[in-house]
C-alpha cells in the first residue's frame, strides 16, 4: 500500500512541476519587448520605407497614457518621422478624433 500512495506522490510532484513550467513559459512570453527591441525593429522599418539610416532614429518617452515612446527619425535636415508606440512595440494612431489634430506627444 505504501508504494502505491508514492507513486501517487511522485505523479502528483510531476504533474505540479509540468504545470509550474508551463506557468513560467507563458508569464515569460507575456513581458513586453524592451526599449532597444522596439527602438530597433521601427527604425528597421524606417530604412526598409524610405531608404534612410538606422542613425536616423531615436526615442523619447511620451506624456500620453497609450504612448509608451516615440521613435523620431530625420535624416540630416530632411522630414522628421513620428512613429508613436505603445507597450508592446504596436504603433498607436494618436489623432484626436474630436478635432482632428494630433496632441503634443
């Protein structure tokens, strides 16, 4: 009897174990990208649009609650790109439906 309530320990310790990892698994897919990983991937896509440099990009928090930063990009003199994003790298149309202009970021 007493190897059957061990067996049913050591199922038992496997299956927790199983789903503590599974648990860990998706708390850490669940952390959204850092800064230098958003930074980058715009910036990416700044060069692949317009054929500028990666140089050409930088961030700057924002005041706006759904505005995690923004990624400004100008080559040299030319025109300044804004590409608002929010926690998860995701670019946040930030238009004002009310009056139509843009809020300072």
């Amino acid at each position: 009897m007493a190897s059957l309530s061990r067996s049913y320990a050591f199922s038992l310790a496997g299956l927790l174990g199983l789903a503590g990892l599974v648990g860990l698994w998706l708390g850490l897919r669940a952390q959204p990208p850092g800064e230098m990983e958003i930074i980058t991937v715009i910036a990416a896509g700044y060069v692949v649009e317009t054929g500028g440099s990666l140089t050409d990009c930088h961030a700057e928090p924002s005041a706006l609650p759904e505005v995690r930063l923004v990624i400004v990009c100008q080559p040299g003199h030319g025109a300044l790109r804004l590409y608002p994003v929010d926690d998860w790298g995701v670019l946040v149309d930030i238009a004002d439906p009310l009056d139509g202009e843009a809020p300072r970021i």
